[in-house]
C-alpha cells in the first residue's frame, strides 16, 4: 500500500488537535486505494502525454566539466503534481478542488487541467501573481474562480487559505498542494508521490552510471526541497550521494520551527518576523538524518560563476542551475571519480 | 490553587457563566493594558492574551489581520508575557489565558516557556494545534507549574457515543482535559464571525461532554469558542446550551479594528457580560 501517512521523528504528522486527525487520515486511506488502482494510473499516463510530459533530457555538460552531467527539468513536475492532485480530487469525487499558487506554472497548469478534467477549481493567488493582469485574465477566461485579494491584504500565504477552504469542508473540498512542505499527511506524501516520477524518468541512466563501476553524486537546488524530495526518492534506497545546495543568504535568517497548516517542519524567520521558505517536512528530517548532504553557497561565488559561464559560453546561466552546477565543478576540483549529476532548469537565454 | 479554576468555580456558584476576552497585543503594552482595563472595567472575568502568529491558520479574517500588523510591529511571546505580567500586578484576582501557535513556542525550550508562562502569571495556555499525547514535553512542562493546557473539541466529535469511530478520540481527550474544555462551535473548527449559532447541536455536545466527564470522576467547565460574535449568542451558549462560559475573538478585535473607543470597548464587555448572568 502506498504510504501517505508518515512522520520523521517531529517533523510530518498531523500537527492538530486530535479530534479532526481522523479528518486526514480517512482521507489518506482514501488516496492509497485510488492510486493503486490501475485505472487511475493509465489515466494519469493519458493526462501527462496530453500535457506534453517526457523523459528529462540527460547529457554531458562538456568543459570545464569532466564527470557532469545535466539532467534538463522543466516545468514536469509542477505538471506532474497538478494532473495527480486533479485526478485524485475527480476520484474522490469531491465538488470543489482548492489550490493556492505562488508561481504562475502551478496556477496556469491547475487552471488547464481542472478544465480539461471538468472539476471546479478555486486559486488563490499570491500578492505577486495576482499583480499580473495576463494571468489574471488567462484564469477568469477559462471559468475558475480567483481570489487574487486575501494575499495581498492579509498574509501573502495562499496555500494557507486553500487549506482553510479544505478545512471548513474535507467531504466536499480537496487541497491541491503546490509543494510538499503544507498540510497535515496525506498532503506532503501526495505531492511527493506525484513529483517522484522525475525520479522514475531518470533511474536508468544513473543505474548505468553505477554499473560502470562509478561513485553516483546527485544534486538539486532547493527552495521548499519538493523537486530534489522527487528526484531522490528513487535513489534514497540505493548507493548514491545526495546533494541539496541552498544560497546562503538565508544564513541571515533565523531557521525556525514552523506549524505550516498542521504540519511541523523548518522555515526562515525574517527580520519583520513573517515566514518564508518553509521546507517540505521529509527533507529536513532526511538532512538530520544524514540521508541528504546540504551544501550553502555564497552570493559572490554565484556571481561570479555567472559571469564565467556568461563569458566563456555566452549562455546566462539562471540562479538555481547556478547553484548546482558551481557545487558540481567544485566537487570536480577534489578530483574525485564519481559521476555527477547535476538537476539544472532551462537557461534564460542560450542552450545549455 | 489554580486561579481559574478557583474563580469557575465561584461563577457556578453564582449561576454566571465566564467571559473570557481575547487580548490583541497591538500596537504597543500601553494601548494593550486600556484594552485590558476596558474588558475588567466591563466585567470580564479572565482575558486571553495573544501571542502574534506568522501562521496563524486557524484563524479568520480579522484575527489574521491583527497577526500580520501586530508581526510587523516586532509583538513577540515576550512582549504578550509582559502584558501577562503586567495584568498580574495590577489585577492579581483575573486569570490569564495565553494563546500561542505553535510557530511562536516550539523556539523555546518547553520547560523554558513554562517557567516563562509561571513567572508572568499564565493560569491557562490555548495552544491550538498541540497533540494531546504531548510530543514536546510542553503540557507535562505547564502543569508542573499548576498551568493548564485546554484542549479543544469540534462538535461533531464532542457528540461521539460509544460504538462511533470518534468516540476513543473524545474520551482520551476528556481523559487527559485539565483546567476546562473548549467545546468549538464553528463548523470545522475554523474561528472568526459567524450569523448562525448551533444551539441543538451544542446542548447535544455539552450533555455528551458531561455526561463522559462524570463516568471519569471529573468536573471540568466546557467553554464555547469559535463562532460567538453577540450577546445573542452569549445568552444561548450560556442558558440554553449549558455551558460554563464563552471565549470571544473576532468579535472584541473587530471593535478594537473598527476604532471603538475604550468606553464602546467597555459598553460592549458589559453587555456581553450581562448575557453570560442568569435573571
């Protein structure tokens, strides 16, 4: 049976009062029956070729790197989550799918599926996304209604109104999470399970890395951990070194324990005291467990790898591909012999 | 002896029903403590002070709103223990009430923060969303110091007979109540305003919760919370439902958002308060 219900030591659970546990626990059982079905399954198949979802492109980074590899993300497993959660949610049979988004893939991907499945769907946008008026038509257009208002007056949280709604109403509304770092389980687990499919796509080419014989170092950049928990999650079992790298810049910000809708993890306490940057709860208990290594890199050594690759390749490398790839030529220069693979996004401009 | 349950008990006797005000601490202690002496000056007879939240999810609109300014203006634990401590000094026979999320508390050390809570003069700590079977060692940490944690309970659960699914939860929940119940009467639990007010439902839940309490031997006070915005609903809390009395959020700091003036603020206790006293 697929596990929705986990906690890691502290961190995971259901962090609220007992008597509505039973709340997310009826709904967990509901959900490992659904996804085992095989019918759920090939739909999911059917959904994720509509959406135009293939195998990551993996291939050599070329110089300066020697052992690197790129493994090419895009916007798969955003896509991956929403078409799951979506489909779930038409199993369970529900009359209203909640989500909140603060990026504009989750909510255009939210809005597309929801349509195609014929589910109603309400978005609250965070204060960023609801300033974009494209967005904003884009969503009204399609028929799903928006409150693009609540993050900009109130707390610019808005998976946390999305939650309320599912609260209010656990029979009759489903929380779609944008990340694995909200709600009591099964939610965290969900979005895991759905984001583990990046993991699958790339199993085979770092199996074939390991039987040459080769050490396997795998690294992601994080902002909640949702993508690396993903991508690890096929590897967790196996011998290979797990890598998340952070800027750390957040070093300036107080790591906190955080209650994020009745699941207990970390996130950065701000000097106006809000909270940003909550981690999905697994990836913290897997760092102290000492499953995953996290790497802190500076702001200057970003730059400064920008401007080389900027210079040397002519391609703007983004923030987040940054981060990976200067651990990776960093990890290369101890002249170690295992193979790395690097998880990189698209680059703003150019081709990597 | 605890000083809430010292003063439940002497409101049973004289047929009232508690009035619990929740305290914003906003903008600064000063402005805090009018707030304060307006509810005692109004006849509330315990206050509930807040602690500002970065996630206060439980919340409604209007608490949300006063969470984010009273974040932004730097309230933190300490300040809302030092309005505790000064409620204390200035009116030692009102038991204090702290609400905290857990964001705010799990940074301190819990016998840390109860010693913290018993230096400022807490009787009782609202703590939403921590479990009963106490993971962190906070509710042992409290009650060392004679300080209660109360624990809340949804209607739906608090009217579980034995053979329904909910009925173990609600038992061990009475089981390990100290202090008072709360007995949530907003649909999920959820807090904020709200127009109805489920009195047949209540009364249900309140007989049940008594009737349980007393197959355990104890006499706890069941608080209505959630969803009580008006004297009307005081009244039907308090004589129709049963129950031993009433904490008010949204209701209170939507007057204090809406520029009441500390006499309004006062007006406004005493007639809340007037609801909560039998004829």
């Amino acid at each position: 049976m697929i596990k929705l219900t986990e906690t890691f030591g502290k961190y995971g659970g259901i962090w609220t009062e007992d008597c509505f546990k039973h709340i997310a626990r009826d709904l967990g059982e509901r959900c490992s029956r659904i996804l085992e079905a095989v019918d759920f399954n090939s739909e999911f198949q059917v959904l994720s070729r509509f959406m135009k979802i293939s195998k990551p492109t993996i291939h050599d980074l070329g110089e300066p790197f020697k052992l690197s590899k790129a493994i090419i993300i895009n916007n798969q497993g955003v896509l991956l989550n929403v078409i799951g959660g979506l489909l779930l949610a038409k199993k369970l049979g529900v009359s209203l799918v909640v989500t909140g988004a603060r990026t504009k893939e989750h909510a255009l991907a939210s809005v597309l599926i929801s349509v195609k499945l014929n589910i109603p769907l309400k978005i609250y946008l965070s204060r960023s996304l609801s300033g974009d008026p494209e967005l904003l038509n884009a969503v009204k257009s399609l028929g799903v209604e928006v409150d693009g208002e609540t993050c900009k007056s109130l707390y610019d949280v808005p998976e946390m109104y999305a939650f309320q709604d599912w609260f209010k109403k656990p029979g009759e509304v489903f929380f779609l999470p944008e990340k694995a770092n909200v709600g009591p389980y099964p939610f965290p687990s969900l979005c895991e399970h759905f984001y583990s499919y990046l993991g699958r796509f790339i199993e085979e080419d770092v199996r074939e890395a390991l039987e040459d014989g080769y050490g396997v170092r795998i690294i992601v950049a994080i902002d909640s951990g949702t993508t690396a928990l993903g991508i690890f999650s096929a590897f967790l079992e196996k011998k290979i070194s797990l890598y998340t790298v952070e800027l750390d810049d957040w070093k300036e910000r107080k790591e906190v324990l955080v209650d994020n809708c009745c699941t207990l993890t970390k996130g950065f306490r701000e000097k106006d005291n809000t909270i940003h940057r909550v981690l999905a709860p697994k990836l913290v208990h897997l760092w102290e467990v000492g499953r995953i290594r996290r790497i802190f890199i500076s702001a200057d050594k970003l730059s400064d790898f920008q401007k080389f690759f900027a210079k040397e390749r002519g391609i703007l490398v983004g923030r987040a591909s940054s981060m990976v790839l200067a651990t990776a030529l960093d990890m290369e220069k101890e002249h170690t012999e295992d193979r790395i693979f690097t998880v990189i996004r698209s680059p703003v401009v150019g081709v990597l | 002896m605890n000083r809430a349950v010292k003063v439940f008990s002497l409101l049973k006797k004289r047929g009232e029903g508690a009035l619990i005000p929740y305290v914003p601490v906003y903008p600064d202690i000063n402005k805090t403590m009018k707030v304060v002496e307006a509810y005692i000056a109004g006849g509330a007879d315990m206050i509930e002070i807040s602690v500002p939240s970065a996630r206060p999810w439980i919340d409604g609109p209007t608490l949300q709103r006063y969470h984010k300014e009273a974040l932004m203006k730097n309230v933190t634990l300490v300040n809302s223990l030092k309005v505790a401590e000064l409620v204390t000094k200035e009116y030692p026979e009102i038991p204090i009430w702290l609400i905290f999320y857990l964001t705010e508390a799990l940074s301190y050390d819990p016998e840390e923060l109860a010693e913290m809570c018993s230096n400022a003069g807490i009787d009782i700590v609202d703590a939403p969303n921590y479990p009963i079977d106490d993971p962190f060692g906070l509710s042992k940490a409290l009650e060392k110091r004679e300080i209660y944690m109360i624990i809340p309970v949804d209607l739906s659960t608090a009217t579980a007979k034995k053979g329904d699914p909910q009925y173990k939860v609600l038992y061990n929940i009475l089981r390990a109540a100290r202090g008072a119940i709360f007995l949530m009467l907003a649909a999920g639990g959820l807090a904020g305003i709200k127009k109805e007010f489920p009195a047949d439902k209540a009364r249900n839940a309140t007989n049940n919760l008594r009737r349980i309490l007393s197959e355990l031997n104890k006499d706890l006070p069941i608080i209505g919370v959630t969803g009580i915005s008006n004297e009307t609903h005081v009244r039907k809390a308090v004589k129709d439902v049963g129950l031993d009395g009433v904490m008010m959020g949204s209701a209170f700091v939507k007057k204090i958002q809406e520029g009441a003036s500390m006499d309004e603020l006062k007006e406004f206790t005493r007639l809340i308060k007037q609801a909560t006293i039998s004829p």
